[in-house]
C-alpha cells in the first residue's frame, strides 16, 4: 500500500452513536467485551459479535430476559458504543498474535472472553454477519471451549461463501486511496438513498443503528482490512470448519444482498446433523432486526460441563 494512501486511511473517524448502558467494560488488546448489568440471578450468558461496520448494540434489544448475562464484543479498531462506564483494561488479557482488524484477531478477543467472562454455565454465542465468521475462526483457535456452548451463526460470513454480487461490482472498482472520498459520499446521502436496496424493509430500530454505519470504525483503513480479510477468509477457509460447532442455529434470510445466499446455504450443508439451518422469513440480511421471532429460544442451552484452563 502506498504511503500517502496508508496515512488517508489512518485518519481517525469521530464516533457517532452511544448508547447508555449499565455494566462493566473491558478493553483486550485493540476490542472490548462489555457485560451488561442484569436484575436477577443470571442464568444463561450470552456473547454478541457483531458484524462489519456495526456495533454491539445490534444485541441489545434481542435479550433482554433479566436472568441473562449479556456480554459484547466490540472487535478490534471499532468503537466502543457506550456512554456511561468507564473502560478497564481486562486484567487477564494476552497479547494477540494476529493483524488488528481481522477475523483471527478479533477471533482472540472472543476467545479470552470466553474464557474468562461468563459467570454462568449455560452459554450462547451470537455472531451477525462477519460476527459469524469470527466464531468459526475462534472454534478453529480454541475448539475445546465450545464443546458445551451453543453457537447462534446469522446471515454469516462461511468457509467458501461470497459476496453478494451487487456488492462485488460495487467494491471492485475501489482503489485504497478512494476510501476516505467513497465514505464522505456516502454518508453526506440519505441512507434512503441506498438502504431500502441493501437493508431491507427499514424500522426504527435499523434505522438507528445503521444510519451511520461508516462510523462505526476508529479510521477508515479498519474498513478496508476488514474487507480485504473477510473475502480472503471466506476463499482460505474450508468445510472442516464445522467440525467444531456441536449445538447451534444457521439462520438464512429470505432475501440478502450483502452476502450470496446460496453460497451461504450451501456452506452451511457442511455442519453437522445436530446444527439446525432455518431458512428465515426476514427479507433482509439482518435477521433479527427485521423480527426477533427467528432468534432460538434459550431454554434448551446445553450446560459447560468444566472450565477449560487456559493455555
């Protein structure tokens, strides 16, 4: 990468959407896991991964049962959406050994959550998107911590999926230096202008936290690296992958045009029996924003039957 292109892309992008929240937040290496006060004994633990250019707040209304442990990844060079705590360094964190902004590096923050956040025995992880991709990376680094959890993959980046090929043709075409001007542009139009194609049938919800979605990173060179890892990714990574996932739900939109939904199904036949692959009635790529009638209850978690020691 060119220099004068490498230093357009470092500069930094202002934050531009919080949301109050009440708990503890943890800074490891370039992410964070938030943990969510909850009102009553908790007793399961859900874990959010989010997906490219979003948040961790895309979980927030999903659960919200007072006995659940909410805990919130926010991947690495992304910005910490919380008004409120302040941000801790976690005091058991370990240096990763992967490039900042992607999936295996964020796939270690998820890793050292795991292991020592949860305070409860029944847990799920929830990954959206390139959050999909994150878990599976994380079961290919550490696939003994997820013989007991429950693994939620929506609308997610797989080992040999694509893109959609409208977003294809869009990218191609964008050079590095041509990043910070195509992200001006676009968030000087109206999300109107753009996201009935890509989003879907808009509510309140999605309109809040997708509005400014090319803010969400700390600078615009996390955008591109994100981009470039998430396709490499998806081309290097292959079927065995889903070995490792044991209990789960592969949720597929009716209609997505951000990544290729038949590549998507396809990718997913490589799971396991015991992983249940529903086609959803949500006509967009975010599945649960468009009706948390497809997220899988709790009830039936499976119980982690020992503390993996870390290694």
């Amino acid at each position: 990468m060119k220099a004068i292109h490498a230093r357009k892309l470092l500069r930094p992008i202002d934050p531009a959407y919080t949301e109050m929240f009440s708990g503890r937040v943890y800074s490891i290496g370039k992410g964070a896991a938030s943990v969510r006060n909850h009102s009553a004994p908790a007793e399961n633990t859900v874990i959010g991964v989010h997906g490219f250019l979003e948040n961790h707040c895309y979980f927030t209304q999903t659960y919200q049962a007072p006995d659940t442990e909410l805990i919130l990844l926010t991947c690495s060079n992304y910005h910490i959406p919380v008004s409120g705590p302040t941000v801790v360094e976690a005091p058991w964190q370990k240096p990763i050994k992967y490039l900042e902004a992607t999936i295996e590096y964020d796939a270690s923050i998820l890793n050292q959550t795991i292991e020592n956040l949860p305070s409860t025995k029944r847990i799920r992880v929830h990954g959206h998107s390139r959050g999909g991709a994150v878990i599976m990376e994380a079961m290919l680094q550490r696939p003994e911590l997820f013989k007991d959890i429950d693994v939620v993959l929506e609308a997610p980046v797989l080992p040999q999926g694509k893109l959609h090929p409208l977003v294809s043709v869009l990218l191609d075409p964008v050079s590095h230096g041509m990043w910070p001007w195509v992200i001006r542009l676009i968030n000087s139009a109206p999300s109107t202008a753009y996201g009935q194609t890509f989003f879907g049938k808009i509510n309140p919800r999605k309109r809040a936290l997708l509005d400014k979605l090319f803010a969400a990173t700390r600078d615009h060179l996390t955008i591109v690296r994100n981009i470039e890892n998430i396709i490499a990714w998806m081309e290097k990574t292959g079927p065995d992958a889903y070995k490792h996932m044991r209990h789960g739900t592969i949720l597929i939109p009716k209609i997505d045009r951000i990544l290729d939904r038949e590549a998507m199904l396809k990718s997913a036949e490589h799971s396991a029996n015991a992983i249940r692959i529903i086609e959803t009635g949500a006509t967009s790529h975010f599945v649960t924003l468009d009706s948390q009638e497809w997220v899988p209850s709790l009830a039936h978690l499976p119980e982690l039957h020992a503390k993996v020691n870390a290694s």
